[in-house]
C-alpha cells in the first residue's frame, strides 16, 4: 500500500514537472513572438513617418516654388504705372 502510494506520487511529481517545462518553454516562445511582432510594426510605423515626412517636404518644396514664381510674375516694373 505504501508502495503504491509513492508510486502515484512520484507520477505526480514527474507529470508535474513535465507541464512545467512545457509552459515555461510555451511561455517563451509566446514572448519572443510578441517581440518579433513589436519589431515588425515599429519598422513599419518608421517607413510610414519617413514617407509622411517626405511627402511633407515635397509639398513644401513644391508650394514654396509657386510662391516663388507668383511673386516674381506679379512683380514687374512695367506694371507700376505712375500718376
């Protein structure tokens, strides 16, 4: 009887052990997914600002230009006329 008790016990013991490797080894892989995914969407949120950006900078660039030829269209000295 108390043979079968230690029996059942160290069962017991081995299953336990054995679920706890598995979830400390599950546990891990979970993080190192959730960190690749991380990574992923930080690189992606990187390449979406740097096209932001420049997309920002040729408008600007584009903008300032025909504000540049407004002016200088508009402004010559032959228009002026004197009274």
């Amino acid at each position: 009887m108390v043979s079968f008790l230690l029996f059942v016990l160290s069962v017991l013991t081995y299953s336990m052990t054995k679920i706890l490797l598995t979830y400390r080894k599950t546990v891990k892989y979970l993080k190192t997914v959730v960190e690749s995914k991380k990574d992923e969407r930080k690189k992606i949120n990187n390449t979406i600002e740097t096209k932001n950006k420049q997309r920002t900078k040729i408008y600007i660039g584009n903008k300032f230009e025909e504000e540049i030829e407004m002016m200088t269209i508009g402004e010559s000295h032959d228009d002026i006329e004197t009274f």
